[in-house]
C-alpha cells in the first residue's frame, strides 16, 4: 500500500489548525494547510494599512490566566501590554466605562462609594422583580426580563438595550433569557474588561503569531477543501484536521445552522487621533453599528499615537448571515443547539477527522481556548 504523503491535511489556517500543525511538525509529524482565503491567520489577520495593523475581521485581543498558553504564544512573538478597557457611547449621549463597575455607576447615578451603588442596583433590581410578580410572572422569560432582573432600567436602557438588538437583530424581549444569566458587576473603579492575569496583542500584528506557527509548514491558500482534489483527503494524509463548518462537512444533510456575521466600513482619518480608545461601543439603535475601533491603540501608547500622523477607524454593522459571509457567532437558542448536537454526535462517528474551533463544534471561543483545545488535541492524537 503506497504510504501517505502527510501525515495531518489540516483545513483551515486559523489559531486552531495553525496551533495543531505548529506543534505535530515539532514532534516529527508532515503536515499539510489548506485555507480558502487568501491568507492564513484565520479572523486574527491583519491588514497594514498606512503603517498601522488593522484588525481585519474585527478586534482581537489576547487574555488568558493560563500561564502554559501565555508562555506558548509568547514563544511565537513577544506580546505588548495592551489592556482592554472599552467605553460605551449611551443614548444620554454620555460615555460609559465598561465592564459595570463603580466608574459605570458614578457615571450614570453620582454614586461614591460601592455601598451606594450597591443600594441604587438592589432598589432597581426590586422594582423589576415586583413588576414581573404583578404580573404573575415567576422566572424571567427573555432576554429583557432577564437583564431587569439582574442590573435594573437604567444600565439596561442606556447600556445593554440597544446594543444587544442590534447585535442579534432581534427585540430583547424575544430573545431567551439564558443569553444573560450574568452580567458581571464590579464594585471597585477598575475598567479592566478581562479578569485573566495575562493580556496584550502581539508586538507587530497577529500575522507575527499565525507566521510564526506556520514557519516551514506547507500551506496553500485559494484552496477549497469541498471544491478541490483534497475532498478526497484519505488519498493525501491519514487524519484530517477539520475546522470549517460542522453542517458544511456533512453536507447540510440535517439541516443549516445558523449564525449571526458582521461587516466592516473602514475609513482612514487624516488626524492621530479618532476617540482616544480602541474600542467604543455605540448602544443607541440611531447608530447602526455596535462599535468603532481605532486600531493604532492595539499597538501604540502615550505620545507613541501622535507619531503617526493618521489613524485608522471600523465601524461594524451586526448583520444576518447569508450565504458567501463570514459566519462569526452561534445562534443560542433551542433549534441551533439542538441541531449543533446532532452534528456533533455524527462527528464522533469519524474516527480519523479531528474536529476543532468556533465553525467545527459550533460554539464561540476566545482565542486561548482555542489555542489550548489545539494544544490538547495534539496530545491526544500522538499518544
């Protein structure tokens, strides 16, 4: 029987199949990549315009408390201290720092101390509970109701309302409640969005880190697994690595998932400076996207922005998915999960198929779970 020429055909040039073949190839594995865009890198990529790495598919930024992970990706290329600490633009008009916590709500009632924000949230979270008593309503029944119940009107109108709608296309009071079962809340004036020890972007863009993992490794790009000869893959490689679409895969026979996507406009702005933040959320519906990022602040720091003389901003429209998008985010609800456990029990059934990431087990991950899932895949395959 004539030998295989690889040992993994890997389908996707994301973190996950990226990962995988990094750490086969060092352990003496042959390893081919395939991609159907025209780069690797997955939704992590890249693109240098005017000097500053713009976050292509929208902003990435790296966290994780798992020091294995940091110490993997580090390896690769160093990373900067870059912090997460977003702000939200309110229908008020005011701006909000986020996650909820005490700068949040001084903001929003003039409260000092975290007694008395403690005290403005538990009278507005009664309110909410009592009204749905009222109405002989026992346990939040949607999104809406759910959110009532946990942070109170005002940080829900001015906060999470209109964001959410747009974000999922939908009105909060039909979307289900267990979307939000928590909402973090932190009384203490820290605008740190992650609580994980470890945070940054890598230093010079994550087409460092996608490159480096992929260094020496075959790869070819403007390849379609599903309309190219390495469909027929057990020709080429004795596993495949699969990362794209679980219901793709299977050919849709039980039917389509569905997901939510987003689209970007991005513009170029003759001043170094846009809103002084990387990431602003917009939560009133008379913007029509969810967020800007001003991708110079991923990299540069302190006077380091005024350097360079133009900046780089994306606005990001949440859309409903169609066919020829890019499918970004699950759809939780009853129907979906159902469906992805479906798919998921005939994907066991392929012994020699490694199914890993956001597309190929239909769930949303940050990137260090990724990088981990990756890391014990690995493991698990070469025992």
């Amino acid at each position: 029987m004539r030998e295989k020429k690889y040992d993994y055909l890997i389908v996707g040039a994301g973190l996950f199949g990226a990962t995988f073949a990094h750490l086969a190839t060092k352990r003496g594995k042959r390893c081919l990549v395939i991609d159907k865009r025209s780069h690797v890198g997955g939704n992590v990529y890249c693109e240098e315009i005017e000097g500053i790495n713009v976050h292509k598919y929208g902003a990435h930024i790296f966290h994780t408390s798992d020091r294995r992970i940091w110490d993997f990706v580090n390896s690769i290329v160093p990373f900067n201290r870059y912090t997460n600490s977003p702000l939200a633009k309110a229908p008020d008009g005011k701006l909000y720092n986020l996650p909820f916590n005490m700068n949040t709500f001084y903001q929003m009632w003039g409260v000092k101390t975290p007694a008395e924000a403690q005290a403005k949230l538990d009278e507005q979270r009664r309110e909410a509970i009592k009204r749905m008593e009222d109405d002989g309503i026992k346990e939040p029944r949607n999104l809406e109701e759910q959110a009532l119940t946990l942070i109170g009107r005002d940080v829900y109108e001015q906060l999470i309302k209109g964001y959410t709608e747009k974000q999922w296309g939908r009105p909060c009071s039909e979307l289900p409640a267990f979307i939000i079962r928590r909402l973090p809340v932190r009384m203490t004036f820290d605008n740190n969005y992650f609580n994980d020890c470890y945070q940054g972007v890598p230093i010079g863009g994550y087409n460092k880190l996608a490159e480096g993992l992929l260094k020496g490794i075959e790869c070819k790009t403007d390849t379609d697994f599903f309309n190219s000869e390495y469909k027929e893959w057990r020709k080429y490689a004795k596993w495949l690595v699969y990362t794209g679409a679980i219901d793709e895969y299977f050919s849709y026979k039980l039917g389509r998932l569905d997901w939510r996507t987003v689209s970007f406009q991005t513009y170029i702005k003759d001043i170094p400076n846009y809103q002084g933040n990387a990431v602003v959320n917009y939560t009133s519906r008379e913007e029509p996207y969810t967020r800007i990022i001003e991708h110079k602040h991923f990299e540069m720091f302190g006077q380091d922005i005024e350097r360079v003389p133009k900046t780089v901003i994306s606005e990001e429209y949440p859309v409903e998915y169609k066919e020829g998008l890019e499918p970004y985010y699950p759809v939780n609800d009853l129907r979906n999960e159902n469906l992805a456990e479906q798919y998921r029990f005939l994907a066991e059934q392929e012994h020699d198929v490694i199914f890993g990431g956001r597309l190929a087990e239909y769930k949303y991950y940050d990137m260090a779970p990724i990088i981990g899932k990756a890391l014990s895949e690995v493991c698990k395959s070469l025992q």
